[in-house]
C-alpha cells in the first residue's frame, strides 16, 4: 500500500491516497488507450494509470488483478475508465462476455449509449442499417431492444450486455468481464448473483468504480473491498481510493474550505472539475453530502447487527492454511430455508495447533448434496457429519440409504456417526465461532461465499440461547452455519480419534 502526501498546490494530485495492486510483468493499457482515443475519448493521465493496471498481467498472460475498485468522486471521469476497458477487451482481447451492470436501469441505459457513440466514432454504418457498423472489417449489431441492450460482434459472436442490478441479474452467463458501475448501491445479495458468472471463464475480471458508500449500514461489498486493501496480502486485488482521510463522523477534523483539498481528492481538477463548480458545491451542499460526494470521505462503518468483527475476521484468512492429515477431521453441512443452496464445510488442525476451517462445496439445490457426503466420507473418513434437525429430517431419507447413522449409544458416538444438533448445541456452537474468531484461533481458506456469509451474519436470541440469522438483506449463511457445525462436532468429538490415525491425503481439496 502507498499513501500520498498532499502539498498547498491546486494541481490535481498525481496518485490516489491509498493505492494497493499486485506486481505484474506488462500490460495492455497503452493499446486500450491508443483504440479509446480514435473514438474521441482522450484518457487523462489518472485514468491512463487506472486502465494499466486494470490491464496488467503477470507473467502467465492472467490479469494481474482479478477484481479491482477505483473509489473516486463524482463526476471525475470514472466512467471513462470502463469505457476504455470495455472497448479493449471488446475490441483487441477477444473477451466473449462482458457483462455492465449499473444499481439503475437508466444509469445502465447512460452507459449504452455512451458506448454506442464510441463504437460509431471507430467505425462506420452498414448501409441503412443504422444498428449496424463495421470497424477495421468487423460488422458489430446494436441490440436497442427494452431490456436486451448491447452488441455483438458478428464474426467471434463476442457480447457486451448493460444490465440493472437485482438479485437474480447476471445468472447464467459466464462472464470475462464483469463491471460493477455506482458500486455505494452493489449488494452481498447482488454479488451472490454477479460473482459465480465468471466461476467457469479461463482469465476473468470484476470491476467497481463508485464514489464512497452512502452511509455506514449500507455499501457492505464497498467495505469489504477496503478492509481487504487495508489488510493487505492480497495478490489479486487492485484498489484505489482517491479520497480524503477521516471519516463522515468527525468532520470537525477536516476543514472542508481548504482548496487544497479540493484539488487533491478529484483526480480531474482543472478539467472536467473546477475550483468554481466545487465552491458552488460547498454552498448548495450538507457538510456530510459534500464530504462524501465530492471530498469522497467515507462514513464509518456502522456495525450493527453485524456480529462478526470484519476486521478480525479478514484477519485470520489464510490462502496457505492446510490441515493435518493425522488430526482428523469434522464435516459440517447446511441447507438454505427456502432449499435452494446447500454447503459443506471442513474443519481441522494444522500443525501450528491452530484450527484449519475451509468450505468445501456450495451449490444451488440440494440433489447433489448427499452424494458429496458420500465422496467426503470415503476420501476423509470423518470423525463426524454435523448438521441441524432441520437439515437432517430433510435430508433423512437419502442419508439413510447411504449408510449414514446417527450414534447406537448417544453417550459414546462412533467415529463417522451423525451429529444431530439441537438448540442448545447450535447455541454453543455459534458462541464457540464468536469466541474463536475474538481469540483468532483458526484459520480459513478465502471464499467469496463464506466471506457473505459472515458479513451478513447475526444471531437472534431465543431465552438462553442463540443462533445465527441473516441481517435482513436475504443473504444465504449456510456456508457460515456449516463451518459452525463443522468446528462444533470436531471439538465435541475429537476425543474419537485416541488411537486412530488418519491415512488420508489432506490435498484432496
């Protein structure tokens, strides 16, 4: 991470104050700008930067950057940047996909026909056809139709669709490229929809640009992204934030008429941002709203009903962290409410003595849960399958003709017996996971999915006990619910493994 000083000029700053991205080896930024400006998009020397490391590769030809947030104020010219990435990978990198997604449907609507114009700029219409052109020999189509806008190049069948966010928007597509455009008003739940699309493309990318989030309970993925840039040690992460330092809360710490701030935090000062245009600003605007629209100070990240302290989470991440084969291991399973997710997750020792948690499968639907287990089961030899009373009685039947049992005598389970927890023992496990990640006592592999599910994780309290809810936003916790369940049974019933040893590969994952 670099932090950039701010001198008493009125230029506009060089460098973002916060700058975090992997090393790479070259990058296609100077081409992606070359093609932009034959459209009449001329980059400024901010967004020429963003766009070399948007299309920056390692040494294998993959992106250097896997997902990458460019956090910038408004009207600096963010959306330029998206325009010369898309052209680039429509135009010069044979991306099949590439999917634009804005939080409104005229927002995305903007954005088609900003393109559209540029395209017509490169090329030149097909006879009367004006929803068609060719450039340098390549006949593209413009879709114009209610809810189907974009292009398609008609020699590689090459597409880029502009969509509104919703909950389900971006399933069943795989996308090279996926643009998450005003991303303050992007969703967990949105994510769980956007994130897997790209699951099956050979080299994708997933773009947010925004200005900050609009207060501290919403704008959960924005936070996220900053927390991971904060953390560090993130080798697929670019991120980049223009904005002052502090937070909405203690504005009686900045001074909001310093010019010199002004310039600093809006990377197009002097062109598209002037000094008269932001007094006018600071006159019509809040204190707050001027801070963070134009400032881009962000708010303070309210907690809320938010158990699980992101901080100490993102913490114990671990991309290296791997199990001993010899410590055994507790297998957790969670169905969603409405059926329509499951999750697997393990859990185990490491050498270090510090537990090893890693989710293992989540997938839409629940056919091929039970078969899973039985992949598990004969690979791992668990010392225990957890999961709760709902999920079994679910699931009964199928586990029954698979051999999988509850104990014969509850006080002394066998090794690889159901654990059928009831509110009590979902109580404890779920304080254990809070005490846990407090205590930093295990480690994860990263996962999207479980990294959702703690984020939009609380409990609810039923007498004594507790148990883990989603936050109101109708994300899935099942990933976090089957680590609970994983941790709990292999604490509750490591004593098993006195005697035994384990002859299983722990790189099966």
């Amino acid at each position: 991470m670099s932090t950039t000083s701010r001198s008493g000029s009125l230029s506009a700053a060089a460098k973002p104050r916060v700058e975090v991205h992997p090393p790479y080896a070259w990058s296609y930024g100077e081409e992606a700008c070359d093609l932009a400006a034959r459209a009449g998009l001329v980059a400024d020397p901010w967004q020429r930067d963003a766009v070399t490391l948007l299309l920056a590769c390692r040494e294998d030809g993959k992106w250097a950057c896997f997902e990458y947030a460019e956090l910038v104020a408004r009207q600096n010219g963010k959306g330029g940047i998206l325009e010369i990435r898309a052209l680039a990978g429509f135009l010069l990198l044979g991306e099949q996909l590439i999917l634009w997604s804005a939080h409104e449907y005229k927002t995305a609507m903007e954005a088609f026909r900003r393109f559209r114009t540029l395209l017509r700029r490169l090329g030149k219409q097909v006879g009367n056809n004006e929803n068609l052109i060719e450039i340098d020999g390549v006949r593209i189509k413009i879709s114009n139709t209610n809810g189907e806008e974009g292009f398609e190049r008609l020699d590689t069948e090459a597409r880029i669709k502009f969509v509104a966010r919703s909950k389900g928007s971006g399933r069943g597509f795989s996308g090279d490229l996926v643009i998450i455009d005003e991303a303050f008003a992007y969703t967990l739940l949105q994510q769980e929809a956007l994130m897997p699309t790209m699951r099956a493309r050979p080299n994708p990318q997933i773009i947010y640009t925004s200005s900050p989030p609009l207060d501290g309970e919403s704008g959960d993925v924005l936070f996220m992204l900053r927390e991971r840039a904060e953390a560090g040690g993130d080798d697929s992460l670019g991120y980049r934030d223009w904005g002052a330092a502090g937070d909405l809360d203690h504005l009686d710490e900045i001074d909001l008429d310093d010019r010199a701030l002004w310039a600093a935090t809006n990377p197009a000062w002097g062109t598209r941002v002037t000094e008269q245009a932001t007094l006018r600003d600071r006159r019509g605007m809040s204190p707050k709203g001027f801070a963070r629209e134009i400032l881009g100070i962000w708010p303070r990240r309210t907690q809320g009903n938010v158990v699980i302290d992101p901080r100490l989470w993102a913490a114990m991440a671990d991309e290296q962290s791997r199990r001993t084969a010899e410590g055994g291991v507790g297998i957790g399973v969670d169905v969603s409410p409405l059926r329509d997710y499951a999750a697997v997750c393990v859990y185990g020792v490491r050498d270090d003595g510090l537990g090893h948690a890693q989710l293992a499968d989540y997938r839409p639907g629940t056919k091929w849960l039970v078969p899973r287990l039985v992949e598990l089961r004969d690979a791992l030899e668990p010392i225990t399958v957890a999961m709760g009373r709902g999920t079994f009685a679910f699931l009964k039947t199928a586990l029954d003709k698979e051999g999988f049992q509850l104990p014969e005598d509850p006080e002394g389970p066998a090794p690889g017996d159901l654990a059928v927890t009831n509110a009590v023992d979902m109580a404890a496990a779920a304080g254990q996971i809070l005490e846990a990640v407090r205590e930093q006592a295990f480690r994860y592999i990263p996962n999207q999915h479980l990294d959702t599910a703690v984020a939009g994780a609380k409990t609810k309290q039923s007498g004594d006990t507790v148990a883990w809810t989603s936050n109101g936003t109708d994300t899935d916790i099942s990933p976090l619910v089957a680590m609970t369940l994983a941790r709990w049974s292999y604490v509750a019933r490591s004593h098993l493994l006195d005697g035994r040893q384990y002859d299983v590969l722990d790189s099966i994952f």
